[in-house]
C-alpha cells in the first residue's frame, strides 16, 4: 500500500526492511535521528490497524538497538546538558514514540483479538524500556506512560487476555511469557526507585526486574490488608508503598507484594551484580524493612518533635529564620543551632514522656509537632520513630527536632503497629546534611525550597509536589536560581531532586 504523506518507505514489509537497511548504514545518531522523525510521521499516517501492526512489531528491534546504543553513549558523557541531554533524549523518545502509536491501533477498536493482545504486549514492553531511559537521565516519570499501562492493564484484564501466551521472536521480550509479566516487570523496576542508584546500578535493576517479576505478587481484591505498594490504575502515576498498614484499598487500586522476591534477595538465590549493601537496601524495601523493625537498639530512646508534610516542614524552618535573624539584629552571637525553640526549659531524663502529644506554640503561631519516642537502629540510614497517634503517610518527608540539637529531615519508608508498644512504629531514612530554605520568586503560592547538605556533593533539593522540566531554573528570591539537575523521587508528597545554583 503506497503512502502520499512523507513517511519515508512504503507501508508494507518489503518496503520497510528496505528502508531499515539502509538506516544500518549511517551512523547510530543519524539513523535513530531519521527512525524519530519517521515514527512522528507514522503516528500521523491513516493505514488500518491490522496493516501497520506487523510493521511497528518490525520496527520495534531497530529502534531498542538505537534507543539502547544512545543510551550507553550519553550515559559517559562529561558534558550533562550538551550533547549527553540530546542523545538521552532521543534515547527516551524512540521506545516512547513506537509504544504510544501501538497505543493509538489499540485504542482504533478495530484489532482482531489476537492481533490485540500482541499490540498490547509490545506497547508494555516498549514503554518499560522507555521508562528505563527516563531513569538513567534522571528525568520526571511520565504521567503518559503510566495512564497508557493503566488503560492496557484494564483492558487485557477485560478481555481475560493477562495470561494468554504471547509468541515474540524478538529476544529480549522472551524473559516475559505474557501480558502479567511486562506488567510485573515495569511495577517492579519501579519500585526500587532506580533514580537514587547510580546509571550502572539502574540498568542492574532493570535486568533483575527483567529477569525475576513472576516473584511478585498483584492483587486487586479490596480486602487486602497486607500489601507493601499500590497501584492507582484511575490516574497517571507510578507505583508508590501504601500510605496506611492494616487498610483496604480502595476500589481499581492495584495491591502490590514483595515478600517473595525480598526472600529469594536475602537468601542470595536470585544473582545480581549490585553491591551487597544494595541487595540487602532492596530486599528490606520489599519485606517491609521487617528487619529494622525487629532490630532496635535497646535503650533509653530520644525524646523528638516530628513534624510531617513539606508545608510544615517549610513553616518550621521559616519560623526558625526568622528567629536566627532576631538574634543576629540583637547582636546575640549565638549559634542558631543552639537556639531554644521551644521556648521552654529541657526537662530531665526521668520527667519525660515517650508519648506526651502537647504542643507548644512556636512564634505564637505554629505548633510543634508531636512528641516521638525515637530510637537508633543498626543500619545506620534508619531509625525508628515511635507514636500512639502520628497521623503520618508513608513517603511523607518529615522534620525532626530535639532540643540542643540541629534538626534533621527524613523520609518515612514504611510504618508498623508494634503491640509491645501500642504504638505505631514510623521507619525513617535520613537525609543527612545540614537544612537550609529558600523562598520561590516570582510564584503567587508563595512556595519554598528545603535545600539538605548545601555545599556537599549529595545537596539536594526538596520542593512542593508539582509538574517540574529537567534542566529547568527556578528562580529564588535572593536573585539566583537552581537549576534542576536530575530527579530522584518524585511522589505525592514532594519532589526531590539533585541541583546546581547558577
């Protein structure tokens, strides 16, 4: 069938295996630059459905190869916003462009059931290999990707299609024998949070997800209790652990466990090239970090003000500027580490209580927070915060107080109901740094940014949750800017990401 728009071969077989030939001789850059563009026109292009599936199934290798070579280039370039960013771009972009026109023939209706499913198939994998690209650039997730999975997920779990067996000569989609296990596979990746690993760790992770998804397990029934992560299929965002323990989940929410692959990490049964420590990062992140929990260091805990959410911690760090600023025009050279932010005297060992829940008002406005019993782990990245009524979210950023002492912002990881205690039981990663704040300019939200361990090689930037670019300035009320440097969560809650001040 003769095409009259621009596409650049003929829409039949012959034509195209003619065309992906002579790509083969150009240099890798120019061929992916010229298999872009024609993707972009053959998104466009007005051909049935059952005519253009066996050529985007033929595309799909060349394209991999491209997307996999650019990839691997960039990744050692120096220069992170010269040639580094247009070839990561371009590296995203292939798998992105041939999975979101395998998206637009499904959507068509007009695919036989068979032909349906293998659209289907090919448009997961395709987008978990984009999804991979998105992380070795440390780019945002796409909202895009994942509403399109949701969508396919539906609709393969509609037509009783998630099991049925998917024949593909292409290599490196034989690791998944069906619609369930590309599913898996992109969940999985995911969540081990790849963007906090470094380009080589991301792509050990992409292969241990590749090679071990039928470990984990979904669930969609709303009586589950015990699910470590969940899966928003109404919306356009990834996996993220589960807010509350010991709740249902609500309806078209997707329950996801770990336990089995966290098993198989532990006993060392499952090879991968990551370091030991990463290993054992990853198999606690899928047990429910059940070891930590059952590993606190005996001893009188420290007596800690948590307070959770960005806003609160912004107020709080705000409100401590301010007091920092009185001290300074009253020429009471102090450390502001040292200042009394209570306001009150420190009572003694014996006169505390682990779960006394009153606030004190700080600058006669802003609540404290609330009294945590706080107590040190071995692994030294997590303690342990203790409180009868925390109102917490997991994944929420909270800061943390004591007095004499500098705060601190951690991230909560995963919560547990301890009966010794009857108290809930908060895991907390550390950020450690020093915490510093920044007022947005120029935004009528009047928003800020908690900057931990400024002037250190690992500073990174916390900001409110929002839709932010890649390589994108910010500009801040003391006249300079931060420029966005890569992502490395991005949640509900927050947005996390490495910075560079211009």
């Amino acid at each position: 069938m003769a095409t009259d728009n621009i596409v650049p071969f003929e829409l039949n077989p012959d034509a195209l295996a003619e065309w992906l030939d002579g790509l083969s001789l150009l240099p890798h850059a120019q061929a992916a630059h010229q298999l872009n563009l024609a993707l972009k026109q053959l998104k466009d292009e007005k051909c049935p459905a059952g005519e253009l599936l066996p050529l985007l199934v033929n595309l799909t290798p060349l394209t991999l190869l491209f997307s996999n070579s650019l990839s691997a280039t960039a990744v050692t370039e120096t220069d992170l916003s010269g040639k580094s960013l247009k070839l990561g771009k371009l590296s995203m972009q292939l798998p992105r462009q041939l999975a979101l026109i395998f998206c637009q023939i499904i959507e068509s209706k007009t695919l036989e059931p068979a032909d349906q499913n293998t659209a289907i198939f090919y448009a997961l994998q395709l987008i978990g290999y984009s999804l991979r690209c998105y992380c070795l650039f440390y780019d945002i997730p796409s909202a895009t990707l994942w509403k399109k999975s949701a969508q396919l997920y539906k609709l393969a779990a509609a037509t009783e299609a998630l099991n049925q067996p998917q024949a593909t000569k292409y290599g490196e989609f034989k690791a998944q024998a069906d619609i369930e296990s590309v599913i898996k596979r992109n969940l999985l990746f995911s969540i081990t949070s790849p963007r906090l690993y470094n380009p080589e760790e991301i792509t050990q992770l992409f292969q241990l997800a590749n090679q071990n998804a039928h470990l984990l397990e979904i669930e969609t029934p709303t009586d589950s209790f015990d699910c470590g992560f969940y899966w928003d299929l109404t919306k356009d965002h990834p996996p993220y652990p589960v807010r509350k323990n010991n709740r249902s989940l609500p309806a078209n929410f997707m329950g996801i466990k770990g336990p089995r692959i966290s098993h198989e990490l532990q006993l060392g049964t499952v090879v991968t090239k990551l370091s030991p420590s990463n290993q054992n990062k990853l198999a606690l992140l899928f047990s429910g970090y059940t070891q930590v929990f059952n590993s606190i260091i005996p001893g009188m805990p420290s007596r800690t003000k948590l307070i959770p959410g960005f806003v609160g911690v912004c107020h709080y760090l705000q409100e401590l500027n301010k007091l920092s600023k009185i001290n300074q025009l009253s020429s009471q050279l102090r450390d502001p580490k040292n200042i009394d932010r209570g306001l009150a005297l420190v009572p003694l060992e014996h006169q505390r209580n682990v779960f006394d829940n009153t606030e004190r008002p700080f600058g006669g406005e802003i609540a404290l927070g609330k009294f945590v019993n706080l107590h040190k782990t071995p692994n030294k990245h997590y303690w342990v915060a203790e409180s009868r009524k925390p109102d917490c979210s997991t994944g929420d950023i909270v800061l943390l107080y004591k007095e004499q002492h500098p705060v601190s912002v951690a991230i909560i990881r995963q919560q547990n109901y301890s009966e010794l205690a009857n108290a809930t039981q908060l895991l907390l990663e550390q950020m450690s740094g020093n915490c510093t704040i920044y007022s947005i300019a120029d935004n009528g939200n009047d928003t800020s940014a908690v900057i931990v361990g400024e002037g250190t090689d690992n500073a990174q930037i916390f900001l409110t949750n929002g839709k932010y670019a890649l390589n994108s300035k910010i500009p801040l009320t003391i006249g300079t800017s931060l420029r966005l440097t890569a992502c490395m969560e991005s949640n509900p809650f927050f947005a996390r990401f490495r910075f560079a001040f211009e």
